[in-house]
C-alpha cells in the first residue's frame, strides 16, 4: 500500500501509531472478492462445487459477498541477495506500507502488487 505522509497521519490520529499496527488491522479485516477469488481459483472452485469445506461455505455466501481471505499479502518473491528470510502468507509482517510524496496529495492506493524487478533510475537520466 502507498499513500501520502498526510494520509498517514490521518491514520495515526485514528490510532494507528506505526504502519505495523496499520498492517495488523488490514490482516486482520480485509477479505476477498467471490468473483475475484473464484477467477483466481480454479481448484478451490471444483473443491466448492464438490461440497468440500471451507470453500463450499464459501461458495454459498454468493458471487457479491466479501470472502475472510486477506487479499493485501505478498506472495513468495524472487530470490534475493538477503539474508533474512522473506515472510510469505497473510501475516502483517507481509503487508508493505510505503509513505511517499510532499505531503500535499491526500492519496493512498492499495493493490496485490509483487516484486517484477528492479531499475536503476541514473540511466533513466
């Protein structure tokens, strides 16, 4: 998630003091689309439509509801040169929040983005 230093402290004056704490919130209550969740699971669909359980519950609660799976995680990257393991899975310590800009723009913007790759911005110049 990116957003602006003035969204940010809008989110420490509603009692967020750190992008962890922030983080913890969002594992913990943003769900799923059905109908993204389904295009995006075929075998969990074939499991729902079999009756097998959680997804056939899930299935039931009909293509608009918001499923309890955390949508806001990052998936296994690349390799890195780090040695520190990467978290994976739907854990606060895998939502990434970058505060950017002049503090002027009361944006934020929230997606499943993963790593692709990197750029060095010098030969850009």
């Amino acid at each position: 998630m990116m957003m602006d230093p003035n969204v940010a402290a809008d989110l420490a004056t509603a009692g967020y003091k750190s992008k962890e704490a922030f983080a913890s919130f969002l594992a913990a209550n943003i769900g799923t689309p059905a109908w993204l969740y389904w295009r995006d699971h075929e075998n969990d669909w074939k499991q729902a439509k079999a009756g097998v359980e959680p997804f056939a519950g899930y299935l039931k609660l009909g293509k608009d509801a918001v499923l309890p799976i955390p949508r806001l995680y990052k998936q296994a990257g690349p390799p890195s040169n780090s040695l520190s393991p990467k978290p994976t899975g739907d854990s606060p310590a895998t939502i990434e929040i970058i505060v950017t800009g002049g503090g002027t723009n009361t944006f934020s913007s929230g997606g499943d983005f993963g790593y692709v790759g990197s750029a060095v911005v010098d030969k850009w110049r």
